[in-house]
C-alpha cells in the first residue's frame, strides 16, 4: 500500500475500532471515524489528527438502511479513493434462544450482518471503479462455531462469512481483497452493551474478556494482516484452541463447549 491511503472505520467510537483508528493514523492517511454518537467519535478524531491524520465524521446507526446509504453517499462525494474498509461496528448477546424474542434476535441480526453486508455492497462499485481496496470484517471465534447464549450472534457471524467470502471471489479480478478477523477475547467494554433476553444490556465485564488480549495487539494483528494480503486471521490466547478442536476432533470440541461457562 501506499503511504497515502483513506481508511474508514465503523465501530470507531471504542473498542477495537477505535484501536485501528490509532494504529493507522499517520500523516498522508484520511481516516473516516464512522459510530452511533458524534460526540463519543470526536475525542478519536482529536488522537488521530494529533498522529498528523486527517479525519472526518460521519456517524450514522448500521440498522438503518437510509442512514447507511446517505452516509455511502457522503463519503465517496469527500474522498477519491477507500483503501480499506473496516467493519468494526457490533452488537453482542447474553441470552438463551428459548427465551430471546424475534425483536431481540432481528436488531442482533441488522447490527451485526445487515449493516455491515449494506454499507460494503454501497461502497463495493468505489472500490472496483478506483483500483480496489480491502474490506475488513469483523467475525468473531463465533463465526466459526455455535456457542451457548450467543445464538444470534454467531448466526450473524457466519451470515458474515459466506457473503464476504462470496465478494472475495466475485471481484478477485477487481482487486478486491477481504479480511475475515475472528477475536476471541479481547479486552474491550464489549460485554457490557450485550443484549439479553429483554432487549436490555449485558451490564458487566465478563471475566475472559478482562483477561483477553489488549486492543492495541489486535489492531496490530489486523494491521499485519491487511499487509500481507490474508484471507482470514486469528487474534486471542488459548481459546483459539476451539477453532481448531472443532475443525479437526468436534468430539473434543462439544465435551469442552458443554463444560465452558459462556458468561466467563
């Protein structure tokens, strides 16, 4: 990639949005912070400029479809180019399937794959018409497997996967690469907005995630990623293990998923 480059990022406002925000700005770099909130995108916008970045807001909500189409529209009339783009945006679930009601399990759904899935076919013509890009997708461990209270989740996961991983093959030729990061406990505030069974949030800090990796090193890993053209990467500490345990000895892998607290 070139030293001056446009990245956009959704889910700016924190977590590991807001990390890659910081890791990629730099002087000759436009960052476009994109989130539910202005005000929470502006400290991100103030680090970034302070790296020598120029930024741009434009916040808009994933599960409104006009809101994602004005704000496509609003980027390509600011920009000439979008190198990389990175879907960071999400919403996690605590809650068992017997008990989630459609309302709960639909705005999961719109957040975490419809948003991501419109926003990318808005900006994917851009890209093919200015030379190509990256598009980063934020999965999850749960894109790979189905896990206790996170049914939803991991069905927007995968929902994920066969898109992107279709648009990776579809536009191969237009230099269209995409990167599927699959996180598994990365120390974020995360838990805290996932919904339960009532539509409410989470409210607390599982115990795994305070001891996951720090945002820093996964943006790093994304980074590192994205340079060298990778399809798909693994970001965490021993729970990659069950990527793996169910890949080649599923056995294995539903003994130990049984035996796992999915509030730990």
């Amino acid at each position: 990639m070139t030293s001056s480059r446009t990245i956009w990022i959704t889910g700016a406002s924190s977590g590991i949005g807001e990390a890659l925000a910081m890791h990629w700005a730099a002087k000759e770099t436009t960052i476009i912070l994109s989130g539910l909130d202005k005000k929470q995108l502006e400290p991100v916008a103030v680090k970034c400029e302070q790296k020598g970045a120029k930024v741009q807001i434009v916040p808009f909500d994933l599960t409104k479809e006009y809101e994602i189409i004005e704000a496509s529209t609003q980027v390509q009339a600011l920009v000439t180019k979008i190198d990389i783009l990175a879907n960071c945006g999400g919403i996690g679930q605590r809650s068992l399937v017997i008990e989630t009601p459609a309302a709960v399990s639909r705005k999961i759904m719109e957040t975490d794959f419809w948003g991501h899935a419109t926003l990318s076919t808005q900006i994917l013509p851009f890209m093919v018409k200015t030379g190509g890009g990256t598009i980063v997708v934020m999965s999850s461990l749960s894109g790979l497997f189905g896990f206790p209270q996170r049914s939803m989740y991991c069905a927007a996961k995968h929902a994920l996967h066969g898109f992107f991983e279709t648009i990776r093959l579809e536009h191969h030729k237009d230099n269209i690469n995409v990167l599927m990061v699959c996180p598994g406990r990365v120390k974020t505030n995360f838990s805290y907005g996932a919904l339960t069974s009532t539509g409410g949030t989470h409210g607390q800090m599982d115990k795994g995630q305070e001891n996951g990796v720090s945002v820093e090193y996964c943006a790093a890993q994304i980074s590192k990623a994205v340079r060298r053209n990778k399809k798909q990467v693994l970001i965490g500490n021993k729970e990659l293990i069950m990527a793996y345990l169910k890949r080649f000895a599923p056995w294995l892998f539903y003994y130990i998923a049984l035996r796992i607290d999915p509030n730990a």
